[in-house]
C-alpha cells in the first residue's frame, strides 16, 4: 500500500517510542510511508542528546518521506491551525498514487488533509490515541486564559473528522463512549511493545554504574509533561527511605523535568532520586531491568483515564510488576495484573507489599510478560491496523 500520514508527532523532533513511531516502523517493511507533520522544534531544548536519542532510528528515517507543515520555529498549535498550504499538499497528494490517508491524533490540519483526499477518492482512517479536547485544555503552548476555548474547538474539529473518516482506531473504548464516536465506525486498536527490544537483561553492572546497588528501585520511564503527578510517590518515598533503601530511578525529561527536580529536594530526597534524562531507545529496557518495580503516576484527569500508556506494555515485557494510578482502560483490562495507588499511603503499601514479597514480584512480573507476548506485540497490532486500511479500500 502507498499510505500518506498525516500527524500532530512529529517523528523526528518526539521521544522515539510513541504509538506512531513503531506504526510507522512496521508498516515501513512492505508499504510506501509519506508522512505530513507539524515541525516540533521546541522538543529539541529538553535534552542535549536529543541527536544521540535520534540514531536508533536512523534507519526508519532512510525509508519514509517527511514534509513538514512549516520550516519556522513558531507553536504546534499555530502550526496546526494556520501554516496549511493547500497548494504544496496537493502537490504531495497529486505525485503520489494514495491508497489510504493515516490522520493520527489528528486535528486542525489533520481535518484539512482529510478533506483534500477525500476529494480525491482516497478514504481516511482517524487514530485517536489520546483525549485531544482534554490534552488541549491542559497544554502548557497555549494561554491558560484561552484552553476552554482551545477544548471546545478542538472537540468540534474532532468531531468533524470522525464525521469525514471511513474508520475511526482508538487505543481504549472510553474515549469512543466520552465523544460518542459512532459504534460503527470504531476499532479498537491498543499500544503494545517490541518484545524482542524490551525483555529482562542482566542488570547487575547497570546497577553499579548507576549507583542503585543494594537499594529497592522503584522506576518510571517516559516524558514529563503535564498529566504525570509525582509528588505523591515522592513523598511516599521520602516516608520508605527512614525504613528501608530505597531509590526512585526516572528515565526521561520533557517540559516538566526541573519542576520533577524541586519537587524531590522538597522532599529532601535528591539523594534516593536519580534522573536519566533522555537516553536513547534501545537502553531504555535495560533501565527497566534494574527496577524491582515500574510506576504510571499519571494524574486523574481525562487524559489519563482515556489513556493505555506504553510504558505498562513496556515495564510487563521486561517481568516487571507496575503500580499504576487508577486508570480506567487499566483497571478494566488488568484488574489482577497491575497494583494500584493514587495516594501516598497507597503507595507507601502497595511498595512495601513488593518489597516484602518477592515471590508476588516474580509472580506479577512473569505473568505481565505472558500477556504481551500473546495479545501486545507491535508486529500483531500492527497488522490489526493494515486489516483496517484494507476494510476502507480495494487493494487487490
């Protein structure tokens, strides 16, 4: 298939592990792939080896075409909404024989582009992988003042593209039941992971260079951005550290990092606290390995409880157990598989459960890894998603 994506990620400029990337990544290996995105220029700033992050996939990069909506260093948001060139999309849609239009997470472009191939004979699928409206009302790139506004309008502009999608995938059914997407059109479509990049490796030597030897480690990986709340593991942490050793191992950065960085000398615990920063992709599994224990410290708001994270596929591929805030689509899919914990004292038990019971670790670890290797490989899902581009078209 010759599949044109259009995108509010930009592939290149985001943390290498999102639902796109690895879409794109094995939809490469026997199809065309022109991607249209937004120019996520500010991303760069968060860390120094954003070059060195990127190299892991140097080699999707060889294989797809990449346009971007704008060359300038102005807002996604402003992007999305007014640096739309109609003329040098069709340009793209007019030298490419399109089989399927790929809007993911798409919104004011994304609408647009959607209008243009369906003039065109070509259907669109809609991936909706997160809560837009909601995402939208919290976003730190737009003025507080203006995000009700923001939410509004971007539920409308969601709404009009699931009216002019063929197909409508979305990672978990409560978003389809918050926007009354229509049955009909819905698929559902989970995260997953790359068994074979994320598993358990030796982590003794890691844990050495690192300093964590002789310590309980609790871990998150993943961005920090507005919807993760860390202070109450934090503090549960701070409260575990009189009683036991004990350290919180975070992987990643984003827009939230130096306020994640006062939040634990708050706590005076900059001494149980090591922060990673970005590190590249293929190292990010064995991070995990050293972790007795993987957290989702999402907050309560709609972005988390519409939401299936990656990094709970990412923490049970390598046999970890996962604490997680109560998300909806988790609890619903693994109510015996993931502990749960939204406050400090939940947190305070659920760690001292772990720590007091290894067998339970083991336990929760081996099972987690079983259900990826059955029902969450990328390679599966992925081809759950070229069945539906096949459901919308002829290409026989």
């Amino acid at each position: 298939m010759n599949i044109l994506i259009s995108s509010l990620v930009d592939l290149k400029n985001s943390a290498h592990n999102s639902r796109l990337h690895q879409f794109v990544r094995n939809l490469s290996n026997k199809n065309e792939i022109t991607i249209i995105s937004i120019n996520d220029h500010w991303k760069k700033q968060w860390d120094k080896k954003y070059i060195e992050y990127r190299e892991d996939f140097s080699d999707l990069f060889d294989k797809i075409e990449i346009s971007y909506l704008t060359d300038k260093d102005i807002s996604p948001v402003i992007q999305d909404i007014f640096a739309f060139k109609k003329r040098d999309i069709m340009d793209i849609i007019n030298s490419h024989n399109f089989d399927v239009h790929f809007c993911y997470n798409g919104l004011f472009s994304g609408y647009k582009i959607a209008k243009l191939s369906k003039s065109n004979n070509i259907p669109t699928v809609y991936d909706i992988a997160d809560d837009l409206p909601e995402m939208i009302n919290t976003s730190p790139q737009i003025p507080r003042i203006l995000r009700p506004i923001g939410k509004v309008f971007g539920k409308k502009v969601m709404n009009n593209l699931v009216d002019i999608s063929d197909k409508v995938t979305l990672t978990t059914q409560s978003i389809a039941d918050t926007y009354s997407i229509p049955q009909n059109k819905v698929v559902i479509i989970p995260n997953g992971v790359d068994i074979n990049l994320f598993r358990e490796y030796p982590s003794w030597d890691m844990k050495m260079k690192l300093g964590l030897s002789g310590n309980f480690i609790v871990g998150y990986v993943g961005v920090l951005r507005e919807w993760i709340e860390l202070e109450p593991l934090m503090a549960a942490i701070e409260q575990l550290s009189k009683k036991i050793s004990i350290k919180l191992l975070i992987v990643g950065s984003g827009a939230d990092y130096q306020k994640t960085v006062s939040i634990a000398a708050k706590y005076d615990i900059a001494k149980n606290v090591l922060f990673t920063g970005t590190i590249p992709y293929s190292l990010v599994p064995k991070y995990i390995s050293c972790m007795d224990v993987g957290t989702i410290p999402f907050k309560g708001n709609d972005v988390a409880q519409n939401s299936l994270p990656l990094k709970l596929f990412e923490y049970m591929a390598c046999n970890k157990p996962v604490i997680s805030t109560d998300i909806l689509a988790i609890h619903q899919q693994f109510p015996e598989n993931v502990l749960f914990a939204s406050s400090i004292s939940d947190y305070v038990a659920q760690i001292t459960r772990l720590v007091d019971n290894e067998d339970l670790r083991k336990e929760l670890g081996l099972t987690g890894r079983r259900i990826v290797e059955d029902n969450y490989q990328w390679s599966q899902i992925t081809s759950q998603l070229e069945k539906v581009f096949q459901s919308v078209g002829d290409y026989s």
